[in-house]
C-alpha cells in the first residue's frame, strides 16, 4: 500500500531530488571527455521518477526538480561565462521542464486509453511511457533551446536559430539522450514498480499485473 503522508512525500521528493542532482553530476564527468556536454543520465533518471506512480503531482514535479538542479548548478559549474549568464534565469532553467513533465504526463494518460485494449500489461505500459518520454523530450528540446536563444537574444549575446541549434546537436545529443531514455526508462520504471508492490500497471495489485504480464 502506498504511504501518502506528508512526511513521505516530503521524503520522497528529497531523494528524487538528490538523485536527479547526483545524476546530473555523474553526466558532467562523462562530459569531461566527449566534445559535448550529454543529459543522458539525468533525464533517464528524471523520467524514470515521473511515471512511477500515476500521478500528476510526481509527473510534473519530478521535472520541475531536474529544472532546479540544473539552476543550482550553474551557480556551481557555470555553463556560460558572460557577465550575467542566461542559465541563471529560472525562465530558462526551470520553465521549459516544468512543460516537460506537463506533455509527458498528458501523452502518458492519453496513450493509456489509446491502448486499453492491449492484454499484455507491461508490454502497454512500455508502450505509453517510451511514447510519453518521446514527446516530453521534444517539448525540452524546443522549448529549452527557444527560450535559451531568446535570453540570450534579450541580453545582447549571441544567439543561433532554433533549426542550426539543433542541428549542430542533433547526432551528439539529442539522438544519444532520446534514445538512452526511450529505451531504458519503460523498464526501469515498471521494474520499481514490481519492487515497490505497485504493480505493473499504477494502483494495480502485483499479484493481479504479475499473472497478467
């Protein structure tokens, strides 16, 4: 059964919050010897927090945290040098993934019934969460990188347009990171769940998804 007190949930988001920012940290050493800087870790790490329980308030929220670890650590590994850097803004950092987590969790609730009729429960859930995760990293990947260029655009610095920044990231970033995460999350999250007696599918006992699945 699940514990919904407030102490629990307190507890919860602290670790999802710690998790996000070790792997975040984990993602820059890796960094340290590819030619760009790779979110691999923490958007797996991210996501796998925000289908675990079906819920809206974990879906989204569990984005909006990855957002603040990304601010908290530009005041400690600055991503730009410039006399006011763009990454300290929260519209920046924090504003495009708090959507994220939005049109993930949406997309995930809609392929859910899209897909009802589908007997095999994990292989439905694999379904709707690697489609969730596609389209919620689509709207970072936009919106990031539009409201990036626009800050840095207001703040007299260079900007690029939205196309030539993606495709100067597309091959190392964007395929590496979409396919870590679209492959990997769907089963890291539906292996928590069985461990956590959740179940397959949210809300569902593990006894009931374990003969289904």
């Amino acid at each position: 059964m699940v514990n919904n007190s407030k102490a629990y949930q307190v507890a919860k988001y602290a670790i999802t919050f710690a998790t996000i920012f070790v792997a975040m940290m984990l993602d820059r050493v890796i960094s340290l010897g590819l030619p760009t800087a790779t979110a691999a870790c923490v958007l797996l790490v991210t996501f796998s927090f925000s289908f675990l329980d079906n819920k809206w308030l974990t879906g989204v929220l569990s984005c909006m945290l990855f957002g603040l670890a990304s601010f908290i650590k530009e005041f400690i590994f600055p991503s730009a040098v410039a006399a006011l850097p763009v990454y300290w803004w929260p519209v920046v950092t924090i504003l495009p993934r708090v959507a994220m987590g939005a049109v993930a969790f949406g997309v995930y609730r809609l392929m859910q019934l899209l897909c009802r009729q589908m007997l095999n429960r994990y292989l439905r859930q694999t379904v709707c969460i690697t489609v969730a995760t596609f389209f919620g990293l689509a709207c970072n990947t936009v919106l990031f990188l539009s409201v990036l260029n626009l800050a840095n655009r207001l703040s007299g610095q260079e900007y690029q347009s939205l196309v030539l920044v993606i495709k100067a990231v597309l091959v190392t970033n964007i395929i590496p990171e979409y396919l870590v995460s679209m492959i990997l999350v769907p089963h890291v999250v539906l292996g928590v769940r069985r461990g956590l007696k959740l179940g397959v599918e949210p809300h569902a006992h593990s006894a009931v998804d374990q003969n289904n699945a």
